[in-house]
C-alpha cells in the first residue's frame, strides 16, 4: 500500500469495513447484519499524514452513490442506517442558508487577505446552482461546472461539458467540498489546474479530518448542543451512536480522503503549484460546527 499523495510506504492501517448505508446505495439487495459488509482498510500516511481508504470508489459506485444527492431516495436509504437522518434533518442540509454564509465568509477573507486585484472570470467547480458566489469573485463572468445540469441561480452560467470550460479564461477556479470524496484526488487536481493559466488563482476547501488524531467533522462531544437541538430526536441520536459503538472504527461512508494542513500542502506542491496561504477555520452550519481547511494557490 502507497499512500495516494506521497507516494510513501510508509503507512499504517487499521481493518473497517464500507457502511451499511454506502453499500445499500451501492450495491443491490444489501442486508445489513448479513456480513455483506465488504472489508476495507483505513489507512495512514506516516509522511505527509493524508488518511485515506484502501478501496477506491469505482466510477459505477460514485454514479450510484451521489445519483440525485440529498433527494427523498437518498433520506429514506440514509434514515434506514442512520436513524438521525430524518427528513428534517436532510431537508435542513439542503437548505443550510447558515453554511453558506459562512463558507463564504471564509473564501472572503482569505481572499480578501491575499488577492488585491479584481477576480473578474471565477469558475465554480462542482458548485450546483452557483449560490456560493459573493461580491469578490466572479465580477464580470460566473460560470459554474455541475455534470448534473442542475438550473444555476441569475447572474450565473451553467457548464456540463468539460471541453466547454476551455473556452475561458478564468482569475478564480474554486473547488469546495469536493476532494473529501475523490477516488483519483491527484488526477483531479491535475484537470482543475488545466483549467487556468500562469495567473490563475484556485482555491480548494474540505472538511479538516484526521480519524487517527480523533479530528472528525462533526465530533458528538463538541457539538452536544445537537441535544438541545430541535431538529434532532434525542432517542434516535443515542440509538445511532450505540449502534455506532458496537461498529468496526469509522467505516467508510462517503468522505474516503481526510486532509491535514501538511497533506494538502503536499497535494498541491507536487502537483506542479505554489501554496499561496492555508488555513484552518471554523464554519457553523445546520449540524454544529465544523473545521474547514482552505488552500489558495496558483502554478509555480
Ligand atoms: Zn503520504
């Protein structure tokens, strides 16, 4: 086992196995408790600290899993699983005004920290509807590249063809909350760089997760005020994290990479990139608070 981003041997693993909820959109009649669970290791890269899973999600998988994300579908497989993921819970993500708002304030000041000349051609990459855009970025042409073909928001062009993104030049390429789920994160990064020029400023962000120095996006003691939450039922929130208990370590669900500062560095360094600042923040959503990690960088 190598580690995707470094390359190095030098990796420790611990043995899970894929989610009941994972393998039910991704296979067809799973049975949970049937031992249908495939096998799989959580792995750690002594060097550059990245943490990833040994199976790579297949094309056939990914379409599966992410087919109409976040839809009725998606809710009753992921409540079939995981008892807290009701209705109001889904219908509260998909509508999380709170995460934006806070997203952007982040990409704002790092931004606004770094950059002093005007953003005027951005490109959202994997943005659905484009509603991440503000005022700096993106003040003459917003384009949007979603292979769902989902309708964009007014001031803002939808693009599902990648060979149509070339007919641009962008100032500002952003990627949020995608890297968290790639099979191929180099390969990915290496076609979003192919997007800009020599002056092109990208920004990746992804929660900041490390399962083996016990950083989770969402970690229960730190966000006990889901309790006093309305949008939880407290029953079926113990009930998960019994059920969690009795669980083989962190199954693998939908984020397979977890990025540290010193594992995106390494991410965009060999990439052929220069990291212009990262940072880690702290974004409040529907859920709790979570930790984000953001990196603006452009060619070397
Ligand atoms: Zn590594």
């Amino acid at each position: 086992m190598k580690c995707i981003i470094c390359g190095s041997e030098n990796i420790e693993t611990v043995d899970t196995v894929i989610s009941d909820f994972v393998m039910d959109r991704i296979t067809d009649d799973f049975r949970p408790d049937c031992g249908m669970n495939r096998p799989v290791k959580l792995c750690f890269c002594r060097d550059c600290t990245f943490a990833f899973y040994d199976h790579r999600i297949t094309d056939e998988e990914c379409d599966r899993l992410y087919d109409k994300y976040r839809g009725p579908e998606y809710q009753k497989t992921r409540e079939k699983h995981e008892c807290w993921y009701t209705e109001k819970v889904n219908r509260a993500l998909n509508e999380d005004e709170l995460g934006l708002r806070e997203q952007k304030r982040v990409i704002n000041e790092i931004v606004k920290k770094n950059m002093d000349h005007e953003l005027r051609v951005s490109l959202d990459y994997g943005g659905n509807e484009g509603r991440t855009y503000f005022k700096r970025i993106g003040t003459k042409e917003r384009y949007v590249f979603d292979i769902s073909g989902i309708p964009t928001i007014k001031g803002v062009k939808g693009i599902s063809d990648f060979d149509e993104l070339r007919e641009h030049e962008y100032d500002f390429i952003m990627c949020n909350h995608l890297f968290e789920h790639l099979a191929e994160p180099v390969e990915m990064l290496e076609r979003i760089g192919s997007l800009g020029n020599k002056d092109t400023v990208f920004y990746i962000e992804v929660p900041s997760e490390n399962p083996f120095t016990g950083r989770n996006k969402f970690s229960f003691t730190k966000n006990l005020r889901m309790l006093a939450d309305p949008l939880f039922n407290n029953i079926r929130l113990a009930t998960y994290y019994l059920k969690k208990r009795r669980s083989p370590f962190m199954p693998m669900n939908e984020h397979i990479n977890f990025y540290t500062v010193r594992s995106m560095r390494k991410l965009v360094g060999s990439s052929g990139f220069e990291v212009i600042d990262i940072e880690e923040n702290i974004e409040r959503t529907c859920l709790g608070e979570q930790t984000v990690l953001s990196v603006l960088f452009r060619r070397k």
